[in-house]
C-alpha cells in the first residue's frame, strides 16, 4: 500500500502546471513560506485553503490527497451552463462512437456552439 505524501502531491501539481510557489502563492494569498511548509508537510492547509488550492491547480480536492494520479478535470468556479458543456464535451471525447476527426456530428456542433456563445459573453 503506497502512502500519500500530501505536500510531494501539492509539489508534483504545482510544478506540472507550470507554477513557482511564490506564484502559487501570490493565487491563494499566502506567503511563500507558506507554500514551502506545505510541501515539506510541516503546514496542512485549511479547509478554505485546499479548496482554493484546488480550484488554482484546476484538481479536485481529493486528488490532493490521492497517491494515484488518474486525470480529472475540475469544474469548480464554472457556472452550472459551463460545467455542463464541460460534461458534454469530456462525454463526448470518452464515447468511441464519438469522431472527432473530420466530420463534425450534430452534437459536436451544439457543444461547440455553446461553448462559442459561454465565450461570447
């Protein structure tokens, strides 16, 4: 059984997605230290700071904690119209009747215009 490690999960994300710990920290408003003590596991967050943690590495709040790393996407400060055309597009790249080569179906053209018009406002 493979134990979590909470700030080598929190450190691993940051760096996928590009981030420094000043700069993750200047998107949660804690110092940089802070950053630094929750990847050495000498600081958990709180609550609210997993949450915006979560929402600033786009992952869900168990995928923090998680020692398995399955792809996951987070919908979390999307209105329930946007998460739903989120839904139906990651819907439809898992449905392998589902070509999203050169022709485009009647779906793929309504996500596609929704997603068009969710931009446009």
């Amino acid at each position: 059984m493979k134990l979590f490690d909470f700030g080598a999960n929190l450190k691993e994300i940051r760096k996928n997605r590009k981030l420094t710990q000043k700069k993750l920290a200047e998107k949660i408003n804690v110092t940089e230290s802070t950053i630094c003590r929750y990847e050495a596991n000498t600081l958990t967050p709180s609550y609210e700071g997993l949450i915006s943690l979560a929402a600033v590495l786009n992952v869900p709040i168990e995928y923090l904690f998680s020692s398995e790393r399955k792809s996951s996407v987070s919908t979390y400060g999307l209105s329930d119209t946007q998460a739903e055309i989120i839904k139906n597009l990651t819907d439809m790249f898992r449905d392998s009747r589902s070509s999203l080569s050169k022709q485009i179906t009647p779906e793929q053209c309504i996500v596609l215009g929704q997603i068009v018009a969710e931009f446009s406002k």
